[in-house]
C-alpha cells in the first residue's frame, strides 16, 4: 500500500482512494499488474520487455503532473483559482480565455514565469463617463473603484462624488459626476456671505445656504447652471402685490359763442372752466423694495371736467369820435394798484404799448375808447388814453374796474394767467 494512502473496501476486493494521488497510485498499481504478470503469475520476461515502457510512461505521467499549477487570478477583485500548464503570465492569461487590451494593467508581466500558487493581478481598462465641475469626458482607467478613479483623476479628496467611493466600475457604461470644494458668494436679503460648497448647480448652493426663493424672486445665474470657483449668487426678492394710487387734473375745454349784442372785440366769459380730476391705480413691481415698473390696472374720472364758456362780441363798433385837441396836463396820478393785473390785460389789449393810437378809435395801452376815457375822468389827466401815461391810464382803469368789473375789456380774461 501507498504510505498516507486510505482506501476502503467494498466488499468485492475493490478499493476507493479519498485522494486524486492515491487514485492515481492505484492506476500504475493496476497498470503495474496488467503488464507484469501471464495468467497471474510473474512472467520474468514479460517485465523485461515491458520495462523499458513502464518506465517510459511513468516518466510521462511525473512530467504532466509537475507541470500542471495551480495560479490565483485577481480580475478587478474578482479572485478564481485555474488549472494551467502555461509557464509565462500570458499563456496562463490566454488559457483561462481572457481577452486583454493594450491598457489594461498585468502584474507580474506578461512574459514573467509563472509557479505553482502564483498570482496574477488585472486590471482591466474601463470607459468612464466623468463629469468634473459640469463638464463631462470619457475617461480610460484601470481604477477597480470610483475612490480608486477620484485618487487616479487628482481631485480634491473633499469633494462631492455622486456613487459611493466603495462601488466597482463596469467595462462600459459607468458614470461619476464629481464637484470639486469652491469659493461661493451669496447676496441676499441685504446680506453678503462667503461659503465654500461642492455642490453641483447654483439651486444645490442656495438649498445649502437655507435660502427659500418665491415664485417671482430672480437669481443672477440661473439654478441649473453650474458653480465655478469665485462665483456670485445675487437673490432679489420679487414683490408683485403692491398697488399705487396716483391723481391728475384733466384740463378744461373752451367753447366760444356769439353774440350780435356786444361789440366786436369783446369777449364774456359765461360759465367759468375747471379742471376735472382723474384716479389711476397702478400694479408694481418691487426688487429688494424698490419700485422696478408699473402698470396700469384700472382709471377712474374722479372728477368731471367743466367747459369753460366764452361769448364774443359781431357788432359793428359805432364811428369813432374824433380826439379833441391838446395834450398830457401834467396831473399827478396816484400810486399804480393791480399794476400787475393791468400789464397782462394791456399786454393782450395793446402789446404792452400805453402810448398806442392806430387810428381805430381806441387808444393807450388798455384801450380806452374817447367817451368812456373821459366819461370816468380822463381828461383832467389828456384828451385821450394816448397821451396820458401809464399811471395816469392805471388810474381811469381802476375808476372803471370798481364800478364794472373786467367785463369792458374784451381781454380781461389775461387777467387770471
């Protein structure tokens, strides 16, 4: 018997070996017997010939179980023992049907000799798609891991990676977004603050920031853009339900009659103008409280404009009386009252011109005509408007305007300018 080799009976004189080494000690046993032995018994010169083969096939038998090795494989962490009689890295590699690429990664090398309990590590080149701070390529790694890859790509160690740091990438197909540490400002609410962030878009640093946008509120970038380092973020708040009410005059029309009864040149204003008011209610638009736009909503007559009414006179003017003869008496007049009211009539009546005298029967700068200059006493101061001066014509004026109003002047309406 085979020394640490068992064997068990089964009754009929058959042995089992429990070990692939005593099954095979069993076959040469059996072997051994078959060519050695005529009959069952020793034949001298059967062993003599069949010596020479015996030794040749155990010779071969020696050899192809020394050269069958078992070799450890590490496929990208993914470990399995083969049978291989290859005696480089590569014609184990070739033997357990792996197809590899010029990248991928082999240790030992292809060409390294291989012993029995080896092991060979691959890393099998993968297609990556990263996107680094929004931008994405395609990227070829050996990395078995994504914390492998974010090592191998040189990023910061803080920064945000979207698969856990733990989780195998495939040959095809996988994705990494990673967001490096950057430097953020953030305007809002009349507050500036600097942070340092690894989120991905402008919405994920003002989620971090605590920062609730309304609906109406705007943001200078928008939320999916995404952060560069020194960005500023400014958050305006929106307000759109403010209203403003605003009031404005609307301007009076002149409707003008005629009247036969009055004389040409004259004019009566009969119903006085006044302005109407109109209400205007506006919606607003406030940025961070200030007003941005508005718009109208709705208008509203407040106020009802009155038409201002005037008569004029198409009478023909009687025959002018003719100026008696002679000149300014030199009569002192009293100090000048309503000057300023008197200079906007003559400015209307005359052109400002109190020595006027065109011949049509009304002279100086308010236009006297002879009976009513000396009908209110004139003529202590010359026998017509024209040769008196200012003062002295301010004067009859005033007589007149106390006893009839503005009603003798066709412009007296100058007066309210």
């Amino acid at each position: 018997m085979v020394p640490g080799l068992s064997l068990f009976g089964d009754g009929a004189g058959h042995f089992t070996a429990h070990d692939p080494r005593a099954r095979m000690d069993l076959e040469l046993r059996a072997i051994v017997i078959k060519f050695f032995t005529t009959d069952g018994k020793f034949s001298f010169i059967k062993v003599g010939a069949q010596l020479l083969v015996l030794c040749g096939l155990v010779a071969g038998l020696v050899a192809f179980v020394g050269n069958n090795k078992t070799i450890t494989l590490n496929v990208d962490g993914k470990v399995s023992s083969v049978q291989s009689f290859g005696g480089t890295v590569g014609q184990v590699v070739k033997s357990a049907n792996l197809d590899l690429k010029p990248s991928d990664r082999v240790s030992p090398s292809l060409d390294a000799t291989v012993h029995n309990g080896t092991v060979i590590n691959i890393n099998q080149a993968k297609e990556v798609k990263v996107s680094l701070d929004g931008a994405e390529k395609t990227v070829n790694t050996t990395a078995q891991d994504v914390e492998d890859l974010v090592t191998e790509l040189g990023v910061a160690s803080a920064s945000s990676v979207s698969a856990p740091k733990d989780a195998q990438l495939s040959l095809a197909g996988s994705y990494v977004a990673i967001s490096t540490p950057k430097s953020v400002s953030i305007v809002a609410d009349g507050k500036a603050n600097t942070a340092t962030t690894t989120a991905a878009t402008v919405g994920k640093v003002l989620e971090e920031a605590g920062i609730t946008l309304g609906a109406n509120d705007r943001t200078s970038q928008p939320a999916n853009a995404n952060v560069v380092n020194d960005m500023v973020i400014k958050v305006s708040r929106v307000d759109t339900s403010q209203t403003a009410v605003s009031t404005e005059e609307v301007p009076f029309q002149t409707v003008t009659a005629e009247s036969a009864d009055m004389l040409k040149g004259e004019k009566e204003v009969t119903q006085a103008g006044a302005a109407g008011k109109i209400e205007r209610t506006f919606k607003l638009v406030l940025v961070d409280g200030r007003e941005a736009s508005r718009s109208l909503v709705s208008e509203n007559v407040a106020v009802q404009p009155v038409t201002e009414k005037v008569t004029v006179g198409t009478k023909a003017k009687p025959a002018v009386e003719a100026a008696p003869a002679g000149a300014n008496t030199g009569a002192a007049a009293p100090a000048m009252m309503n000057e300023a009211m008197w200079d906007k009539i003559a400015q209307c009546e005359s052109g400002g011109n109190w020595s006027i005298n065109t011949g049509n029967g009304y002279y100086g700068g308010l236009q006297f005509d002879i009976r009513t200059w000396i009908g209110s006493g004139g003529g202590a101061y010359a026998p017509n408007a024209s040769l008196a001066t200012k003062a002295q014509q301010i004067d009859i004026a005033n007589r007149v305007y106390a006893q009839r109003g503005l009603q003798p002047w066709g412009c007296g309406w100058a007066a309210s300018r």
